[in-house]
C-alpha cells in the first residue's frame, strides 16, 4: 500500500486479470490474464496507470510511497525467480509502457535493465555465451542512453555502423564477442561526452530512472498527436510493466517475433506473423533485419513453434477475437510477452466476426458489436489505398463517403461533356445549384468551397452515393480563370485531383484506389442486424433509379421523395416558369398541365421500383423564386439590353422576367415562402400533384399488378390549420381522379415535422396527419436558429473544432435540443394519435448516433440516402444492444 493514502499503485502481476485495464493498462491486464490461465509468461508486477496520474500531477514528482513499492516488489520478484538484481545470479528486468488504450510503439521501453561490467561478465559464464552477453549490454546502453537519459539514438547507431563497415560485415549479428565488447567501450564513452557524466550503474538507480521515463512518455508530442487523432483522453496516463528479462538473442535456439492469430488485411483464418532468429525485439520492428514469415519458424524451432500455435489457439478461443501477440523464445522455451486485440481492415473486422459466428464463438449480436458503422461504410464506396503516405492539400467536411480520382472541371457543362466520354473529371464548384446536376451525375466526385452537410452538393452527392468534399474553405476558385488555388499552390483545369468524402481530405494528385467490397460477409452482418433491429429502414429517393438501388441495399419503402427536383430538370422549367409568371388561375392551372404528365412520368419510375412497398411523396417544397434567374443576374440583363438597344421584345420579356424576380425576391428565403406556405399561395399545385401521384399509382397497379403504399406529405407546417386545409385540397383531387377512374386505392396524408413549433402544437397537427415525418434538416435550422446554407462554413466549424459542441449538428443531431424537439413532438402527436407512425427524414436518418437517439425515442422509421440504408440497418441494430446496455468488447 502506498504511503498513508488507500491508492494501490502496484500490482503483482499474479494480482491482475483482463479486467483490470484502467488500473493495470492493456498489456499489463492481459499479460496478468495471461499467467492465470497458465500461458508461460515471464513473472513481473506493474505500476499502475494511477501512478503515472499522480506524478504528471505532482509535475514528476513520484507519490509517496510508490519507490517503497517498486523495492518490495522487486524484492518479491527476487525471492520468486532465486536471482537479485545486481546480485551473483543477476536478475534482469524489461520495463515496459501499457496504456488502457493501445498506442502502439508511441511510448517507450528499456530491456536488459541490470547490465554492468560485473553482470555481463556472469551472465556470459552462466550462458556459457559471452557473445549474448555483450549484446545484451550494448543493447542495454543504447536503449537506457537514448529513453532514459535523451541520448539522440543516431549517436549509437552512428557506432554501430562505422563498426560494421570497419569490420566488413553486414548484419550485427556477424558482430563476435570482440566486437561486442569494443562497442560497450565506445558506448560509454559516446554517452559520457554527450551527458557530461556516467551512465548510472547501480540496477535499484536505472529502475527508477526507466519506470520514470515511461511515465514521462505519456506526455511526449508524438503520444498526444497519437491521442488526438484516436480520441484517447490525455489524463489517463500509462502503466509500466516490470517484468523479468527472457533473451530472444541467446543464439539460434532463440527467437522473437509477433503474430496475429488471423490475418488482419484479409481475415482469413490462418496465423499471420513474422520472427527473427537471435534477436531481440526491437530488431523486428526497427527493419535492420529482414523479418522471416512464421511458419519458417516449424523448420527451425518445432517444439517452440507447436507450442506456439497452440497457444495462439487458446488465446483466441478465450478472447474469443482475433490476438496480436508477442513472444520469444529463450533457448527452445516459448514465452508470451504481450497479446491484445488485433487491429485489422474494416474486410477483416466483417470477415472474422462472421467466421467466429460460424465457428460457435460468438453469437449473433456479439459480432454485430465488434463492428463499427464506418466500417461497413468503408467498404460500400471506393477507398483511397490506406497505403497512400501522401498529404492531403486541404480539407473541407466529408459531406458523401468514398474516394474519387480525376480531372478538375470550374462547370457543370465541361463535366458532363466530359464525363460523357467517359473522362475521370471532379467538378469543382464554389457552390452547387440545381442546374449543375448534369455534371455532378457524370463527374467521379465533386468538391465545394462553401456550404455544409445538408448543402446541395452534399445532399445530392449522397443520393447518388457519389464522394463529396464540401465547403473546403481554403480553397479559392476563379471560374474564368479557370484556377483553383491553396496557399501558393495554383491548379488548372485539367490537373488530376483526389477527394477522400470520407474523411473531408483533398489531394492534389492522382492517389491509387480500392474498389467497394460489398460481400457476402457484408450482407450476413446486415441481415443479423435485420433479425435485431425495431426501426424501419426507408430510403430518401427522386428517381426510379435511386429507388431501384435503394431498395437493392435493403430498403423498406420511400420516407422522403421530394418532388423539387422534377420541377427543376432543364426541360421543364419553361413551364415550371410559366406558372409562376402566370397572371390568373386560368394561366396557372395550363401551366401546370403541361407539368403533370411529366411529374406522373417520374412518380412512375419510382413506384415500379417500389412496387410492394410504401412510398412518401412530399409536395413541392422550395420558394418559387429558386426556379427563376438570380435577381443580379436578371438586372445585368435588362441593363444590357437597354444600353444596346436591341431587340424590344425580348427587352419587354426580360423586364417582365424581372419584374417577377423582384416581386418573388425574399431576405431570408428559408424562412420565406416555403412548403405549405407556397402551396397555401397557389393551390393549384398541391392538386396538381396529386392528381399525378394518383394517376401513377393507378397506371402501375394496371400494368404491373402491383402499386405502393401512396403516402402524400405536407412540408414546412407550423399550424394545424396549414395541414387542415392542404389535406382536403388533397383528399378532394383523390376523390375526383379515383371516380374518374373508377378505382379504389388507399392514401394517407401526413406532414412534415421540421419547425419548432410544429413540434410544440404536435397534439393540434396529428388531428389531421395519418403520419408524421421529421425533418431535421430545417429542425436543427429553426431549432438552433443557424443557416443551414451558411453556419458551417462559417462558426460552427470553430465551435466543433474548439469542442464549444460535440459534434456538427447538421450531421449528427444534437440531442439536447433538437433530439428533445423531435421528443416532444413525438409525445405530443402519440398523444392525440398513439400509433401514429412517426419517421425522420432529415440527414441524421443516416447517421448512426443519431439512429440510436431516434431508437431510443421510439420511433417507427429513419429515411436516409441510398448508399446509408446498409449503415442505418446495422446502427438501428446496434441501438437495440446499446439501449439494452451491453457491454462494447474490449478496445
Ligand atoms: C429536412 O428539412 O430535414 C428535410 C428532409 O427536408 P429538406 O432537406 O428537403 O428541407
Ligand atoms: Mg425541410
């Protein structure tokens, strides 16, 4: 026990055990696992992570008591193996760093910890091989000189080589004992003219100063860097294991090597590791020597290697996962220095978690918990090469996952000539509109200075399941010019560019990619995810195209059609145009007639594709003026003609254009008239609509036997009358097209939920909707009141990255507030209409964080993109096991 306080900052290792982690570290629990199970590991204690938490506190000073409990546990250890540290059977320690969470090779460690002039004289006669004494001491002096007192390394390595050539030898173990022992000499004396002193030769003396390097390696930047990148809390310190040293270089009946128990690139079960004959561990990963594949090691060590392979056997049938694990083998006896839970590529993670489910390891929903959502994301798009080591040229945010490779295009109009001929071209915009669709649909990725997660690029990018960086804000674009620029960096048309959608990285080359791996392993763990979940899963689709592979990655209908985009199509917007301009109902409801054939067209296509399955058309939502010329542009035009006199009739036509443009012209558009607002203006529409969506569904069912479920959806309300009188304007062209037709078909009319008041009258509203939908999109809009056009390229990047939020809420919803609105709204509709059918259709309906909060909440559906209804699957799978409380595996 540690001075007068109750912290326990040592444990015998004989004390610990896998649970043990936030006390003992990672290695430190499983190395104490480990020897209570009967694995050969060698004995030792470790100090514990709260140890290391006292003495960053105290800024290096060790708590008190703790240098008391190093003494009495090396004392124990002396008393266990019959050797004592600097003693005439000289006991020799390994020090080395474990932190909870694994940080591999970040920290340091000191091996051979005991070495002096007296004991490497015993140890030489003890072994019978002065020749692995000496290098151990070398060794020692190097590692101590270097982690413990700053040494710069090359200072010895620098030795070491100019011994090698002198000697004409390649490889240090072609070094004799001579050797060995003239570079002991020469590492002396390079460590005393760098320190100005001795090394110390007092074994208790380097003990303390190694366990307080190790604590001090916590803190080094490489380590915070490491931290930062992975989401490790920087307080939680490291443990350090003291163990006694077993020698991998006592000759050719020794080794070292490390292995996984399957291989971690693929998954495939077989053992996948490398080993070096007479060496010690640092050699392996330092790459002086070229590592050999273990299963050479049968030929050379056969018993070692039985033993070996048996172990990594038992090791993974207790951890029931795939190990990583370190050993060595000391004069023919295997020894186990570490094992933990092997990293692997997001193939591997599906793979193995399907083959231990195979093989009656792990159960169903086990594996469905050692899987990661952006793991299968991974593996749905194509990846950049993780073995790329290039730089990225900029970031902006990962606004549509996957990776893309090609030329770089300022317009709409070059991408799709381009991308037609089937050239590799990303479209750079500082913006996407509608009218660039063309382009986007050709390009292989698309990339934006400006706007967010809900931007248009990105919401269009994800529908099509195509790679998006948006709102890279370094960037600078001259579209006459042609240039896109960062820093002092100028790139032009036509130089090849790569984006990263899943992490936001922009590349200025050409970056080697892997293809999508969607795969049988793949779709085993979304169909268990199936089996488990209780939310259902739709998709949000404009097109019988999206729908048709929507509903091939496993969705469950249609949450969100939004029909803006069938006005938008350059062949319809003369028409679309007309109706606006139109001056009487007469002239609106022609317009508009010219419309419906080719909104019946589309809603076609999409029921088709859905036919079986239920499918929410929401009626028009945008403000009328998006379908019109900007207000800047129309006046240049005006002024243009007029200065040049030209033709007068197009002259009045312009005038009369911007006239409109000026009468339709908002300051806060989204706030403007919107949704039902509009569609409360001009009723026209909503009917016409309809009458649409009625005759598609009706021309299906006739020609293939079968429609869908027609859910017709009201945007933007706020009051219950909005919906009252949308809804019979609805109901009524229902009525009139199934008489004309003589048919029966069944319609729910439901709404939006997508303004905070909306959510507060929920009780008023469900009076009048079959369904709800949420629309977070607008909801973290109105709820937070930030711009979903501007926020995140302005303030909210800062606020998430100086952690004022947790997350971007147009990503991932933010639970306090507008997760609470889409609560209230839920309590309140349910409480007027319990079953009422309550979805999300907004971004969050893809993300998994927010999948489990919608979970929680009770929810009938997500709706999300196409490409995210594998994803949305697996994480409403992943919120029941979470909501049930059980336990995440060990990291
Ligand atoms: C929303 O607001 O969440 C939504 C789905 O509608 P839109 O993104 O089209 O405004
Ligand atoms: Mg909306």
């Amino acid at each position: 026990m540690s001075g007068d306080t109750a912290v326990k900052y040592l444990y015998d290792m004989s004390e610990g055990d896998a649970t043990m982690r936030t006390v003992l570290g990672g290695k430190g629990a499983n190395l104490a696992e480990m020897k209570r199970l009967g694995f050969p590991v060698p004995d030792g204690f470790t100090v514990s992570t709260a140890a290391c938490v006292a003495t960053m506190e105290s800024h290096g000073e060790w708590p008190d008591g703790l240098w008391e409990d190093v003494e009495a546990a090396v004392e124990r250890l002396e008393e266990r193996t019959g050797r004592t540290l600097g003693g005439e059977r000289p006991l020799l320690l390994a020090v080395r760093s474990g932190a909870v969470f694994s940080m591999p090779g970040m920290m340091d460690t000191i091996l051979n910890l005991g070495m002096s002039d007296e004991t490497v004289e015993i140890l030489g006669a003890e072994s019978h091989d002065p020749r692995f004494a000496w290098d151990s001491y070398r060794r020692f002096i190097q590692m101590y000189g270097d982690v413990v007192e700053g040494v710069q390394p090359h200072v010895y390595e620098d030795e070491l080589t100019a011994l090698k050539a002198k000697r004409g030898v390649e490889n240090d173990t072609d070094l004799t004992t001579e050797d060995l022992k003239e570079l002991v000499a020469t590492f002396k004396e390079v460590s005393r003219r760098e320190l100005g002193r001795d090394l110390p030769t007092d074994p208790r003396e380097q003990l303390r100063g190694a366990v307080d390097a190790v604590f001090k390696s916590w803190d080094t930047p490489r380590a915070r860097v490491y931290r930062k990148a992975n989401d490790i809390p920087d307080d939680l310190g490291t443990a350090v294991n003291v163990m006694q040293m077993v020698f991998g270089n006592r000759g050719d009946t020794s080794a070292t090597g490390v292995c996984f128990t399957r291989n971690p690139s693929t998954g495939e079960n077989t053992i996948y590791g490398e080993f070096l004959i007479n060496a010690q561990g640092e050699d392996v990963v330092a790459g002086i020597r070229t590592p050999r594949p273990l299963a050479e090691l049968e030929e050379v060590l056969p018993e070692a290697y039985a033993q070996l392979v048996q172990t990594l056997h038992d090791l993974e049938a207790h951890y029931k996962d795939m190990q990583d694990i370190e050993f060595t083998v000391e004069d023919g006896t295997l020894y186990m220095l570490q094992t933990r839970t092997g990293k692997r590529t997001a193939a591997a993670a599906l793979k193995i978690a399907r083959d231990l489910v195979e093989e009656g390891v792990l159960t169903q929903e086990e594996a469905l918990q050692r899987i990661e959502a952006s793991q299968l994301d991974q593996l749905l798009h194509p990846a950049i090469d993780p073995e790329h080591g290039k730089t990225p040229l900029t970031k902006g945010l990962p606004a549509s996952p996957g990776a893309a490779v090609g030329e770089l295009v300022f317009d709409a109009d070059t991408a799709a000539e381009r991308g037609n001929n089937g050239e590799a071209v990303v479209l750079v915009r500082y913006e996407t509109t509608p009218d660039d669709i063309h382009g986007v649909i050709v390009a292989q990725g698309v990339l934006t200075a400006h706007g967010g997660m809900t931007s248009h690029a990105a919401v269009v990018a994800r529908g099509m399941g195509k790679p998006c960086v948006a709102g890279a804000q370094a960037i600078r674009l001259n579209t006459a010019e042609k240039t896109l620029t960062v820093g002092d960096k100028v790139f032009n048309e036509g130089d090849v560019i790569t984006l990263d959608g899943s992490t936001g990285d922009v590349y200025g080359e050409a970056i080697d990619l892997v293809p999508p791996q969607v795969n049988e392993d793949f779709s085993a763990i979304v169909g268990w995810a199936d089996e488990l979940r209780e939310l259902g899963v739709r998709a949000n689709a404009d097109t019988g195209e999206d729908a048709a592979k929507a509903r091939e990655l496993g969705a469950e209908g249609i949450g969100l059609c939004r029909t803006e985009h069938m006005f938008m199509a350059t062949d319809r917007l003369p028409a679309v145009r007309e109706m606006i301009l139109a001056e009487s109902v007469e002239d609106r409801a022609a317009a508009l007639e010219k419309i419906l054939p080719m909104q019946q067209a589309d809603f076609e296509g999409i029921f088709t594709a859905m036919k079986g399955l239920p499918v929410t058309v929401r009626l028009l939502d945008p403000p009328l003026h998006e379908f019109l010329p900007s207000l800047v542009d129309q006046s240049l035009l005006v002024q243009r003609l007029e200065l040049t006199g030209g033709d007068a009739e197009e002259l009045d036509e312009a005038r009369a254009l911007l006239g409109s443009v000026k009468r339709l012209h908002e300051q806060n558009p989204m706030l403007g008239t919107r949704g039902c607002r509009l569609a409360m203006l001009y009723p026209e529409i909503p009917e016409m609509q309809t009458r649409a969506i009625i005759r598609a569904a009706l021309a299906v069912r006739e020609r293939e036997g079968e429609t869908v479920g027609v859910e017709i959806m009201i945007p933007l309300v706020a009051y219950s009358a909005e919906l009252e009188a949308q809804r019979a304007i609805v109901e009524r062209a229902v009525a009139e097209e199934l008489q004309a037709a003589g048919q029966e078909i069944d319609v729910t009319v439901g709404t939006m939920i997508e303004l905070p008041r909306a959510c507060v009258v929920a009780d008023q509203i469900a009076e009048h909707a079959d369904f709800f939908s949420f629309g977070t999109n607008d909801l973290t809009q109105t709820g937070i009141g930030i711009s979903r056009d501007d926020a995140e390229g302005g303030f909210l990047s800062a606020y998430v990255s100086d952690e004022v939020i947790p997350a971007n809420p147009f990503e991932s919803i933010d639970r306090e507030g507008v997760g609470r609105l889409v609560q209230i709204g839920t309590e309140r509709g349910r409480s007027t209409k319990p079953e009422l059918k309550v979805g999300v259709c907004g971004e969050h309906g893809g993300d998994p964080a927010s999948i489990q909060l919608f979970h929680e909440l009770g929810l009938s559906y997500v709706s999300c993109s196409p490409f995210r209804v594998p994803i949305a699957r697996f994480a409403a799978a992943r919120a029941v096991l979470d909501a049930r409380g059980e336990a995440t595996p060990d990291a």
